[in-house]
C-alpha cells in the first residue's frame, strides 16, 4: 500500500523477528508499567488491548468485514486504561468515554479508507470500503449520530461532563421556540442566549459539553454528505474534521467539568429538577 511503503518493516530496514522482538519488550514493559505505577485493573485492559490487536484485528483484517469493529474496539479500551488508572474502577462514566472514542472511529476510518479502497482490495485487506461500499457510508452516519446522542445526553447523565447546554437549548427550541413565527424565533433565541451567558456566574452546569452539539451536528452533515456523494472530496473532507473533531471535544469536557465539585454527587432527578429550575430562570 502507498500508505505505509516506505515503514521500516517494509523497506526491510527492520527483519520480522526484530519487529516481533520490539514488540514483545515494550508490550511487556508497558503492562508492568501499569501495573507497578498505576494499578492491576489497568494492566489488565493493557494485555487485553494488546491481545485484540494483535490476535484478532491484525488477522481479521484479511479475512473478515468484522475487522473495522474490532480495531474500533482496539481503539476505545485506552480511555478506559487512562480512566481506571486515574479511578481505580470502571463505572458509567468511563464507558460513556470509550463509547464516545468507539463510534468517532467509524467516520475517522471510513473517510481515510474511501480514497484507499484500491490499495486495501491489492491488499487483500477486507474492509468496509472494500467489500460493501454502502454500508461504509451507512455506518458513518450511524455513529455520527451516536455521537450526538453520546456527547449531549450520556457523558452528562454518567456524570462523564455536566448536563448539557444543547440540552437546555433543544428543549428551549422544540418546546416553546418553534411555536412562533420566523421573526419571533430569531428575537427568543437571541434572548435566551443573552440569559445563558448571564447565568453562567450562577448556574456551573452551563459551562458544559454543551458546545459538542454543532460540532456534532457538522459530522453528521458531513457523513451525510459523504453517503449522497461518495467522492474523494467528501470522503477527504468527513476525514480532516474527525482529526480536528476529537481533541476539541475531549477539550470541550475538561473546561465544562472546571468548578463543578459542587455537582459530582448530584443525581439524575437532581439534574433533571436542575435543569427545570435553570429553563425557568430564563424566561421560558
């Protein structure tokens, strides 16, 4: 493949026992890092990963279309070595991160993968974009969707993030803002906003992963794009923003958990009647 020809191991400048060697010291060396410095549980999933990627993806790849969700699952268990390590457990929150980290891979490899299909099929590779071009694009759109889902609604209700500003906005917009005329939406929502930055001082939940919602909702734009036209432009276009997409959310979830001690212990119902009190407070 054009993609990785010049990589060591192809240009022979590295022998396959070498690589088979490096490979097995810093495997070992970084599970007995986790377990000396962090804790058992995140050794574990360390030998769990390496497990899965090199005894099931890398094989799967040549055999079966199952290839693309193993190596997403590859991908999502390092937020839960980094949440166990920082925790001690795995609870709600922790899957919700890697469920997040699962489904941005779909739009992320799919994008790469759609200009590369003709390298991959030389290959031998038997991934989505080779062996069924249609569900490639599907599933982009499905996961993200799922993001939105993900980002706005189960981060906040595991307590991964505060509960959402998008929240607070779509329940503004279906439920009140759309009753008006076109004229009436645009002044309600330019008043709700001048409200929402008011009462960010004294509602700490404001400052949220609320922010995800556009950026969500411009990857579901692009991946529907990607499904109506798949050509290299749209297919190169899902690909660059799922690059800038991921940090800026992961981002987005530090500064909206800053100053919201007060908050971790809350409960669903206690957010719920939170969220009820804040609508109130701002006019609606």
């Amino acid at each position: 493949m054009k993609r990785t020809q010049q990589r060591v191991l192809v240009v022979h400048r590295f022998s396959p026992l070498h690589a088979l060697s490096f490979a097995g010291v810093t495997g070992m060396a970084g599970v007995y890092a986790l377990y000396v410095y962090a804790n058992p549980l995140s050794a574990s999933l360390g030998v769990l990963n390496l497990a899965l990627y090199a005894g099931i993806y890398t094989p799967l790849k040549r055999v079966h279309i199952a290839c693309t969700w193993a190596g997403a699952l590859v991908g999502a268990i390092p937020p839960l070595m980094g949440y166990s390590a920082a925790t001690g457990k795995i609870d709600a929150s922790a899957l919700c991160l890697a469920a997040i980290l699962y489904s941005w891979q779909f739009p992320h490899f799919n994008g790469l993968s759609w200009n590369l299909r003709g390298d991959y099929s030389k290959a031998g590779y038997r991934v989505m974009c080779v062996t069924n071009e249609r569900l490639c694009r599907v599933t982009s759109i499905r996961h993200s969707l799922a993001l939105v889902g993900l980002c706005s609604f189960a981060a906040p209700f595991t307590n991964l993030t505060t509960i959402t500003f998008a929240f607070g906005m779509l329940q503004i917009f279906f439920w009140n803002v759309s009753r008006y005329p076109y004229y009436l939406q645009v002044a309600l929502i330019m008043h709700a906003w001048q409200n929402l930055c008011r009462a960010g001082e004294t509602y700490p939940y404001i400052w949220s992963i609320s922010d995800s919602l556009p950026i969500n909702f411009y990857m579901c734009w692009l991946a529907y794009k990607f499904y109506k036209a798949p050509d290299a432009q749209n297919s190169r276009r899902l690909f660059f923003y799922s690059l800038f997409y991921l940090p800026l959310v992961l981002i987005l979830m530090v500064i909206s958990n800053y100053g919201r001690n007060d908050a971790r212990g809350a409960s669903i119902f206690e957010r719920i009647q939170w969220f009820r009190t804040f609508r109130n407070s701002i006019g609606f």
